[in-house]
C-alpha cells in the first residue's frame, strides 16, 4: 500500500483553499507572519448532510509542545458569537498526543468534529483558533484563522 504524507509552507496571509460543496466553503491563513509546516483536511464538506466531520491535521512545531492553551473564537457576519479557552497540555499527565511534541517533529493526529449541537444559519463566519505555550497567552505558537461560507440555511 503506497501513503503520501503532504506538507506544504505557507506563505503568510496567503489563503489556502480548504474545500467547497453546494452549501460550504471553507478556507484558512495563518494569523502571524510566518510560514508554517502545516495541512488541515476536513472530510465531508457539507453540512446539510452530515453533523460529524473527520478532520486530520499534519504539523511540524517550531517549539516544543509542553504548555498548550487553546483560544476558540468565531464570528457570525461580523459579530462575535463564541468564546472558549482550553487547556490541553499542562506538562504533567496530559492526556493528548500533541502534549509532548518536539520542536521539529512532525505531529500526525486525526480526530472526529461534532456539528449536531450547533445549527449554522447561511452567513459568513470567521473562526480563529489560537495556540499559546504559557497561561497569559503571550507566547502563541499557532493562529489560524478559518472563513466559513454557509450557503443554504439548514433547516
């Protein structure tokens, strides 16, 4: 069985291309300035016809992953509509796979996304997923900042 693994380096604010169908469009750029290691993949793009999404992600950290906070926002056409914050790696008996990543290896993890709690009316939305190594968020290690097209109401 032959396997291709992907990496591409992203030009900053360059947007790349994530997937469309008849009622999505995603895309994603990274928020700093620097190119990054990195390939996000969603499987299906739709949301009409599906409220779990596999999602895979491909990533070579350029620190190592011992402290990881994540801030989630999203944006509904221009207003803020969530917040969330999540401390996934506190350095002692962490529970995910990305605790413990080196600087320079390549971060392999796939992992499913429920959308069945949420109803995503038509709209444009902007989510920004952050990534800090210490707890006053000074220190990010990623941002990326995904557009979301819903074309068609769900309901």
């Amino acid at each position: 069985m032959f396997g291709l693994l992907f990496f591409i380096l992203f030009t900053p604010g360059v947007s790349e291309f994530l997937c469309t169908s008849t009622d999505l469009e995603m895309s994603y750029t990274f928020c700093d300035s620097t190119a990054h290691a990195f390939m996000f993949n969603l499987t299906p793009c739709n949301i009409m016809e599906t409220d779990k999404w596999k999602a895979t992600l491909n990533w070579i950290p350029r620190s190592d992953i011992t402290f990881l906070k994540i801030v989630f926002n999203i944006w509904y056409d221009g207003a803020k509509v969530f917040h969330w914050k999540e401390l996934l790696c506190s350095g002692t008996d962490d529970e995910y796979s990305v605790c413990e990543t080196l600087k320079g290896e390549t971060l392999v993890e796939e992992f499913d996304i429920k959308g069945s709690r949420t109803n995503f009316p038509k709209g444009n939305y902007d989510v920004v997923i952050q990534g800090f190594s210490d707890d006053s968020e000074i220190n990010m290690v990623i941002c990326l900042n995904f557009t979301m097209i819903v074309k068609q109401d769900i309901y």
